[in-house]
C-alpha cells in the first residue's frame, strides 16, 4: 500500500500559494512555456504541507482509520474509470452561473478533456487544475476545450472562478450520475469523514451539501470528437494525475479535421 494515504489521506485547509508553483518557464522570448510538470511540482507542495504549522493532528486512530479505507479503496477499485477504447458517457451538467454544458454539444466543435476533481480543498487538485489552465493555450491549438467535473456545490466553485479564474468549464455533479458512469464514484466510509472533521478541520458536507460525503477518484481522460477515449488516467492514490504533457501527446495523435 501506498504509505502516503496515511499521512496525507485529507489535507488540512492550509493557505497554500499555487500560484508560485507554477511559474512557467520561458527559454527565450519567442519560445513556448514548457509544458507544466504535475510530480515536480507535488514535490515542491509537500514540502510546504509538511511543514509544521501546516501538520495535521492526527493519532494512531486517525492512521488506522485512513489506511484501511486506503486499502479498501485499492480492494474495490483496482483498476477506476473508463478505459482507453470506451465509448465517453455523454452528460449535461451546469456551471457555476446556471449554464448547462453537454458533452455532445463540446465534441461537435473538437476534442475534450474531461478531468474530475475532489473540490477547492484539496491542494493537489489545485495544483493540478493551475497546470491545466497553464497548459491549455497548447491544448487549445489542438481545438480541445478543457471540462472539469467536482461534487462541490455551484457556490463553492464560484468561489474558486473569483480566486483563480479558471478559463475553462467547471461543473458540478449533484447527484453523482457523471462521476458513477465514469467509474470513479467513492463512497466515503462514515469513520473517514469522522477522522477528516477531526483530525483536518474538514467538513465535506460544508463542500459538497447536506448528506453528501462521496468522493471521485480523481481522473482524466482526453475524448476524441467521435466520443472514444483516448488516453485515460485514474488512481487510486489520489495525489497522482495525469500529466499535461500526456495530455498534449494524447491530443497531437488525434486525426486532423
């Protein structure tokens, strides 16, 4: 097992500055930025959430309670999500300001890269949606367009817009239907959620709604116009994503118009 699912299996709410980890890096003035690399930049993350006024209070309890739903995830779902090959599920979901977006209707203008996040409280998922954004001027001169699917509520990824404007489509799934048919639906065990209250100061209910503790196993996947995936990526250890430079060769083998 992974042992970083029992120390870090909830981040606190700690004031993390992302936008210093993602400085992009210009070799001369007429080059691209590089294409942003996910696992440098945890490593630089960790760092900070490691420090001890960012450590959470955790007991042996706390451990055993967050390495068996760690090990019971990995029984469950060895192997989440769709995979390459599959037929994308289509779906309608609103954004944050009441805008239904469908994927059918995304894919008649190109690619998509549809990636599913935690919400604004985990800190890898904000790393990661930063490099997205970061990334996607390169996505984008491959006619994609850039979706993300969270189970936190509208008013929480406003929040998030204000803050980071985000130049892509954020959209919530209430009911968990998108996040089920991409097989990645987790549901958070009533002992964990116990644990992150205590141990992390984190109520996923504050996030997510009354009732609603479930989780997606964060995934990406990059779907051609026909709707076929392409290039698919989700774990189990939920600090692992797909990079933005897999992203961009999964986009550079897609047909031409």
């Amino acid at each position: 097992m992974n042992k970083s699912h029992g120390k870090l299996a909830i981040l606190p709410a700690v004031v993390v500055t992302v936008n210093l980890l993602i400085t992009p890096v210009v070799h001369s003035a007429q080059a691209e930025p590089a294409v942003p690399n996910y696992s440098e930049k945890v490593k630089e993350l960790e760092k900070i959430l490691s420090a001890p006024k960012n450590a959470p209070k955790i007991n042996e309890h706390d451990k055993a309670v967050m390495e068996k739903a760690a090990m019971d995830l990995v029984a469950e779902m060895p192997k989440p999500g769709i995979q390459v090959g599959a037929k994308a599920p289509d779906f309608s979901l609103k954004n944050p300001y009441g805008k239904t977006i469908k994927l059918s209707t995304l894919l008649k203008k190109g690619p998509v890269i549809l990636t599913f996040y935690r919400g604004a409280w985990c800190p890898y998922c904000n790393l990661q949606l930063h490099q997205l954004k970061q990334a996607l001027p390169q996505f984008k001169k491959h006619g994609a367009s850039l979706v993300a699917i969270t189970p936190q509520t509208p008013d929480k990824s406003v929040g998030q817009f204000k803050q980071d404007g985000f130049p892509f489509e954020v959209l919530s799934d209430m009911d968990y239907k998108v996040i089920k048919a991409y097989k990645l639906l987790w549901k958070v065990p009533p002992e964990l959620d116990a644990t992150y209250r205590r141990a992390y100061g984190l109520s996923l209910e504050a996030f997510n709604g009354p009732g609603r503790l479930d989780l997606p196993i964060p995934g990406t996947f990059v779907i051609d116009r026909a709707g076929i995936v392409r290039a698919a990526f989700a774990n189990t250890d939920w600090k692992k994503r797909m990079e933005p430079v897999d992203i961009l060769a999964a986009l550079q083998k897609l047909p031409k118009k």
